[in-house]
C-alpha cells in the first residue's frame, strides 16, 4: 500500500504537466486523496519564490524539450509549428508561443539607454529589435543542423533576452508602479529558470540532469570545466558558482523593488547581464574544442549557436575579435579552437566576468588543467584578425464478454453519441469494429496454446475491423512520422534497452514500434491477453485516435484537404467509442470504457447519466470539433479553433 500512495502521488505531481487537475481525475477508491497542491505547486524557481503566479509563463522550457524532440525526431514541420504557435503555455486566445517571447510583444517599454545588452544585440544583427525570431527562424530552415542549433538559441538567446527585457522593463516603471515592477520581475525569472528545474538553488542534482532553460545551460557546462567542485561532466551535483550569483542578484533586485531603491535594481540588473554570458561562454568552449576533436554536425552545429549568442557583446568590447570568431565558425571543415578560446578567454574581463567562474582547461586546447585566470594572466600573444568575412553562415474491471444490446448490432451507438452526425457512417463503423477484435482477443486464455495462436492471428489479422491491431501498430512510424505526439512517445523509449535496435544498422529500433513491441511481447513472452489488451488499448488505440485529431488540425489548415477534416474526426470518434458499448457502462473494449472503468474507481462517474466526467466532456468536444472540421476552409481562422479544441 505505500508503494501506492507513493506511485499515485507521483502521478499527481505531473497532472499540470498533462494539463489535468485534482477535479478531473478524483479520488482512488482505496481512499489515497488527490493533493490539490501537488497537482499544481506553487514550487520555487531555484530557490526564488515569487508572489505572482507566474507558473504559466515558466512552461516555455517545456515548448523547448518539445520542439528539441521533434528536431531529433526529424520531424522540422512540426518543430516549426510549435515555435509559431506553442503548446504549453496559454494565452488570452488559445497559446502564447516561443516566437511571441523572441518578439516580446508583451514588453513594449522602450528606452534610451544604448548601453542595455539587448540593445547591442539589435544594433549587430541589423538594428533588428526582433533579432531573436529572426536567428532562430532561419536555423529551424536548416533541416541538417536544426537539431543542433534550435534547442541552443532557444536556451541562449530567446529565453535569456526576454528575461533580461523583463528586468529591465522592471526597472523601468520600478518608481511610479512597484507591484507591475515585480510582476516584470517574477515573469523574467521564470523564464531564466524554467519549470522543469528543482526547487532549491542547493539542490540542483535533485532536478532534471539538464532542463531546458537558461539556468539549465551553467549546470550542463559548468561540470567540463570544473568550475564548480571538480566534478567533470554533465553528472556534477553542485551548482555553478555564476548561478548562485545569479539567483542571489535576482533576490537583491527584487527586494530593491520593495523599497523603491531603483538604482538598485539598476545595478542587480547590469550585474544579471554579466552573468547571463557566463554559461554561454562556456557552452561555446566546450563545443569549439569537441569540434576540433570530432568535427560533426553536432559540435558544429551547437558551435554556431553558441556564436551567434555570444557574438554581439564581443564586437562591442573588442570589435577585431568578432572578425577572427567570425572567420573560425563561418565554414564547416577543419578547426583551430585554440585561437578561438584565447579570445574568449583574453575578454572575460571586459564582459564583467570572473575567470574563476568559468573555470579550468579540461579539454587541453590552451594548457590542460590550467586555470582560465592563470591563462588569461600569462598569455600575452593577441590573436590577429584575419581578413573579414562576416557573420557564421546559417548551419547549412475487465469488460463483460457477454453481448449487450449495443454489441448485437455492431453499431456505433447513436444514444452515446446523441447529437453528432458521421459524414460517413459505414467507414466510420468498419474502424469502430476494431473494438470487436479486443473483445474476442480478451475472451481467449492466451495460457493455453490454442488460445495463444488464436489470439495471435487476432492480432496480426484481424477479424472484424477494415485493418488488424498489429498493421494500426507497425505502421504508426509511416503514417505518423509528422506527428508530434507520436515522436514524442518513441523519444520517450530511446533510451530504454528494451527497444533497441532490430536487426542490422538500417533496420530501425523497437522505440518506432513501441506499441507493437509491448503488445508482442505481452503474447508471446508474458502469454498475457489481458496485458496485450490493455497495452493495445492505452498504446495503439489512444495514438490512433491523436493521430487523427492531429491530422484533422493539418488538413483544416490546408485548402487540398480542408474538406477531409470532418472524417478525420469521425475516425478520431469511431476509435474512441467503438461498437458494443452502451452509454455510462463499462461493456465496451475501447477508451471510453476505459474512461468509464476508471471513473468507477476514482469516484468520478456523473449520478444522472453514470458517464465518467471524462467520457461527457470528451463526447462535448468531438461534437464541437466536427462543427468546426466541417467549416475548415484552408484558413487560419477554423484551423486555429480546431488547434484550440
């Protein structure tokens, strides 16, 4: 029972992830309350706690791993749309994306100081205030290195600079309007720190290996220079020296804010600028010397961006230094680093930053082991600039087996559904069938040899449906390439030696089959039809089903297909309900008897109908989602509805 309590409460502990709450799932019957603070904790960030909630803005790092995903998926178009129109951060009308934070179009406050860090890089990249979007829309173009280069400008540049523009828009009203002040002030930290980092500045190994915010970058960097206790690697536990710094003048700031002490936070503001370099820097060492070492896209690739993060405050304090960065990063091909970091290392002093705080030459580009403080002291021979050529380029309860009333006809129960009209029945309900195969799938004792064959060739071939449970699995990787969910879960399966390789080099690993290889494994291993069926279900059935909702968005945003929409939602309907079910019972074999079963143990199930809460709200919804798959024009208009529904 304590293994329970602790697997549920961990369960809820990611509900604001899964975007669910306390409400929607309910109580276990066992008695194990849900914590409504824990399904949405008003956590720290590193140690700052902030007093307005800005937990919503913080979830841009969860955009970040998302869109890292899909790069590494090679799926660029949905990377692509994710960073235009954003998934996990709400919005007035629908999401607020990470395009909308590198064009701060929720920070108007202009200035004059010329001297802001913000304001060289507008001044460098074209006197472009927007230079953020720009730099990172032209690399998601680049379907070579966008894995490498992305997921570095989002975490270097787009993130840190609208947290810095929130500081200082902070600053600027920091006298008339104090409380708007510090909502400037928490919304930059948020964002600097993420919600995906732990809770205590202290505790840093507590928290995710990396994140995927700015504050992740010094504790993925710091370890390769032993700047923090010696430890090298992405594994160091203790937390750099430049973020301690960090989160201690963001607290310095904020109480400045408290007592109207604005040249206070003036001066925590210019030290947060200094900072902020710091493990960009060190991420541009690290990828320079691996790329000198091994010279692959990767470091290449990650190289670049570090550059293009860094590159602005060099010209302006040493501008002949921007030509040989420049020049170094311009061309793949081969590398000198050592020219490179003693730039980098001969300027600590003029961004404002302690050498101590990047640490030592583990790597042996200068002189091994050295400190970058006693390199910087000793070395006095200035790298000379080469002749110009301009900035890098851009890298190129089991179901009752007895028939029901529903099951007898192999319908699609219009009671359930009352209300929604499928634009073709007869297809719809050929997919609905499928719900038949589980059935006689669940019915047979998989422990007998007979049973097991029999359930096998059910799962292989199918019976009653247009298509088998095993070919909706094999062919997830095809028909779903371009999906954002399914790369997401065979991401997720990457690295668990369960789903390795298949055969030879090109022949694929289990992650992309992931549903079929649990399903599979279940039978012929486990010999356990209950388990095959439920990882079927939970697997292969609920992808289906975002497969088609997925696919009924991208048609309703494309004029070709725009009419295609409204089926892609039947199909999403009929995979979702199947026949044999009767309304708020447990008789069926597909999700919404799932949803049904479930709501039984969790209390959740509605008194005058007997619908599982989830099962009324989703049936809503597929009702408003054929309204408007219907209308879809090609348009933005339907499609940004039917994205929202």
């Amino acid at each position: 029972n304590d293994k329970l309590v602790d697997l549920i409460k961990n369960l809820q502990y990611m509900y604001s992830c899964l975007g669910v709450t306390c409400q929607d799932v309910g109580t276990h019957a066992t008695g194990i309350k849900c914590d409504y603070d824990a399904a949405e904790p008003r956590l720290s960030f590193a140690g700052y706690v902030s007093k307005n909630d800005v937990r919503n803005i913080s979830k841009f790092d969860r955009d970040v791993t998302q869109i890292a995903i899909l790069l590494k998926e090679k799926n660029e178009l949905s990377a692509r749309e994710l960073y235009h129109k954003g998934r996990n951060v709400a919005g007035e009308n629908g999401f607020r994306s990470l395009q909308s934070l590198a064009t701060h179009e929720d920070l108007n406050y202009s200035s004059t100081d010329e001297t802001r860090i913000y304001k060289m890089y507008e001044e460098f990249y074209g006197d472009r205030p927007m230079f953020a979007d720009d730099v990172t829309s032209e690399a998601l173009l680049d379907k070579g290195l966008a894995e490498f280069t992305v997921p570095v400008l989002l975490k270097a540049m787009v993130l840190p600079h609208y947290a810095i523009r929130s500081f200082f828009a902070a600053l600027d009203v920091c006298k008339e309007n104090p409380s708007l002040a510090e909502e400037f002030w928490d919304k930059g930290v948020a964002v600097l720190v993420g919600s995906i980092e732990s809770a205590e500045v202290g505790d840093s190994g507590k928290g995710s290996l990396h994140g995927q915010s700015w504050f992740a970058l010094g504790k993925e960097y710091c370890g390769y220079f032993k700047c923090a206790d010696g430890t090298i690697g992405t594994n160091a536990q203790s937390i750099p020296p430049a973020s301690i710094k960090m989160m201690q003048n963001i607290e310095m700031g904020r109480q400045a804010i408290h007592q109207s002490n604005c040249n206070g936070v003036k001066s925590r503001v210019r030290a947060i600028e200094s900072l902020m370099i710091t493990p960009i820097i060190q991420g541009l060492l690290y990828h320079t010397a691996k790329r000198q070492l091994v010279n692959d896209d990767s470091s290449y690739g990650s190289s670049w961006a570090f550059a293009k993060a860094i590159m602005p405050v060099i010209h302006v304090r040493q501008k002949a230094d921007v030509e040989v960065l420049g020049n170094s990063l311009s061309t793949p091909g081969e590398f000198d680093a050592k020219t490179l970091w003693a730039v980098i290392v001969l300027s600590l002093d003029d961004f404002g930053i302690d050498c101590k705080d990047i640490g030592s030459d583990t790597m042996g580009i200068l002189n091994r082991d050295t400190s970058f403080c006693d390199f910087a002291a000793d070395y006095t021979d200035f790298p000379t600039a080469s002749p110009v050529q301009g900035q890098p380029r851009p890298p190129t309860r089991n179901p009752s087996p007895a028939p029901t009333a529903a099951d007898s006809s192999d319908e699609i129960n219009p009671i359930l559904i009352s209300g929604y009209t499928f634009t073709n029945l007869a297809d719809a309900t050929k997919k609905a069938k499928i719900a038949l195969d589980l059935r006689d799938f669940l019915n047979l004792d998989g422990r007998l040899d007979i049973a097991h064959d029999k359930s096998l060739k059910i799962y292989k071939d199918g019976v009653h449906s247009s298509k088998s449970l095993q070919s909706l699995s094999l062919k997830m990787q095809d028909e779903m390439a371009s999906d954002s969910y399914f790369n997401f879960y065979r991401n997720a399966f990457r690295n668990d030696p369960l789903f390795g390789k298949i055969g030879g080099d090109d022949s694929g690993t289990y992650a992309d089959i992931y549903a079929d290889k649990v399903v599979g494994d279940a039978l012929v291993a486990g010999t356990d039809n209950h388990l095959a069926y439920e990882a079927a279900v939970s697997m292969t059935m609920w992808m289906q089903i975002v497969h088609q909702l997925e696919t009924a968005v991208k048609q309703c945003g494309d004029t070709s297909s725009a009419m295609n929409a409204g089926l892609s939602v039947d199909a999403a309907l009929a995979y979702y309900v199947g026949v044999s079910q009767t309304k708020g019972d447990t008789d069926g074999y597909l999700l919404y008897s799932f949803a049904q079963r479930t709501a039984n143990l969790f209390k959740t199930v509605e008194a005058v109908t007997g619908e599982a809460r989830a099962n009324v709200a989703a049936i809503a919804l597929f009702k408003d989602l054929k309204a408007e798959a219907i209308k879809c024009d090609g348009g933005p208009d339907h499609f940004k509805t039917l994205r929202l529904l």
